[in-house]
C-alpha cells in the first residue's frame, strides 16, 4: 500500500509574524515548522503502516509545497517515521492560493506514487496559518477519486476505508474504497515525537526535490497574478492596554461589574 501525507511548513505561531510588501505571508524571513494539524495526518498514516499486516509493504511518502524551509517539514515527518519525502520548490508558486497549490500537489502526489493515484493520501483538517480547510476536498477533485474528511479515528481492511466523524450533535461513521483522499482532525490520537533513534534515521532516508518542470506545471497557472483571493491591505494589531480594576471596597463590586458588561455589550 502506498500512502502520501501532505504537509505543509507555517510560520511559528510564537514568532514575529508580518507580511511582505505584496501581502503575502513572510515564509523566509521568519522560524517555521511542520503545521501541527498535519502532525496528526503523519500520525495515523504512521499506525496504518504498523497495523498492516506486512508492514514492509507499506511506505509512507511526506509531499510539501514551499520555499527552501518547507524542507524541514518533510524532515520532521521523517523523523517520526515517514520512508521517503518530496519537496516542491519554486520562486513562482509564491504567492499561490489554494486552488494553484493542490495543482501543484496533485501533480506531485501523482509522480511521488510513480505517476498514478496512491492508495492513500492523507491531510490534516487544516493548515494552521491559512485555516481555509479546502485543500483535501480540491485535492480530490484533481485526483478523481473519493474524499472522506474530518476523521477522528480511521480503520482499513483490505482496500476500505472506515472513519469516524464526530459533529456538534452526533457521531457519523462513514466508508470509502481505496484510492482515496483523507483529512484527519486533531482528535484522532496524539503525534509522537521524533526519536534519537527516528532522527538519526531520517539523514539516510530519500527526499526529491521538484520544481514545476518537473511536475509538467506550468508557471502562469500559480502565484499571486493567477490567485482567486488576495489580500488587499494589513494594519497591525493595536497594542493592548490596561484593563479598568473594579474595586469592592464597599460592596458596589458587583453592581460596577455589571454596568461595565452591559456597557460593553456582553450582557
């Protein structure tokens, strides 16, 4: 079985984040790391290997889409436990929105599979700086196959796919046949970390890089002048200022506490 994790490398959500001069997210200038939710996506591409019945038959491949840092998001997929890892890397998909990236991602999951569809390729709910979540459900539309989202706990047999999907007011179990698209949600087991052992590992395991040459994709179909969305305008966060103390010195307390909640609208 064949299976392909995308992932995506996000600025730090703790870091001085800011935008370049064309709007658009600063992803060299600023430290970044593998997107949390895809951690989970990694995660369970991970125990499908290891419940397989011949384990060695499955190999699970990391694809991210990015500038020259995006590489450090396939080599902590690696690390974890990922058999092989493939970076896209040109200066003009910058700028891409999603529509022009799972272009890009399905021509590399296609050739990451030795140019077919694997059996599994698996995403994260979300990214973590974009949180658009459409990335799965496009990804499968380019691929021609079925998508099955939002899994809080996946189980395979044979060439079926099981998820559970857990809603606001009930719990929905649904079935696929592989080759598919999955997303899973940060609710479908806690990532491991990287091992001594995992990370000395990763420095021996293959990782190709492609450009869109390479993937047979043509520059003026990505970038910022083909985007379907832009952002037109930033203005900084204002600094937050003191907060009013309410003081119950003679029992008012409550009542000045209430006057500042109704003020504000909260009541």
């Amino acid at each position: 079985m064949r299976i392909v994790v995308c992932v995506k490398h996000v600025p730090d959500a703790t870091a001085d984040r800011h935008f370049e001069s064309d709007y658009t997210v600063d992803r060299v200038g600023v430290d970044g790391l593998l997107s949390e939710l895809d951690e989970y996506a990694v995660e369970q591409a991970l125990r499908l290997k290891e419940k397989a019945e011949s384990p060695e038959d499955v190999t699970v491949t990391a694809v991210t889409v990015g500038p020259e840092k995006a590489a450090d998001a396939v080599r902590k997929a690696l690390q974890m436990g990922a058999d092989a890892g493939v970076h896209v890397s040109d200066e003009a998909i910058a700028g891409s929105d999603a529509i022009a990236t799972s272009l890009v991602l399905a021509a590399a999951v296609r050739k990451a599979a030795g140019g077919g569809v694997p059996d599994l390729v698996m995403c994260g709910m979300a990214s973590t700086d974009g949180s658009m979540g459409v990335l799965p459900a496009m990804l499968a539309e380019r691929l021609g196959v079925p998508q099955v989202t939002l899994a809080s706990q996946v189980e395979t047999q044979g060439d079926q796919v099981r998820i559970k999907r857990d809603g606001d007011t009930a719990t929905e179990v649904i079935g696929a046949r592989m080759p598919l698209v999955l997303s899973v949600t940060d609710q479908s087991g806690e990532a491991r970390y990287p091992s001594f052992k995992g990370i000395m590992a990763a420095k021996k395991k293959p990782m190709q890089t492609y450009s869109l040459v390479d993937l047979d994709v043509s520059a003026d179909q990505v970038g910022l002048s083909v985007a379907w969305s832009v952002v037109e305008g930033t203005e900084a966060r204002p600094p937050r200022t003191a907060g009013e103390i309410v003081r119950d010195e003679d029992g008012s307390g409550a009542t000045a506490l209430t006057e500042f909640l109704a003020a504000k609208k909260f009541i």
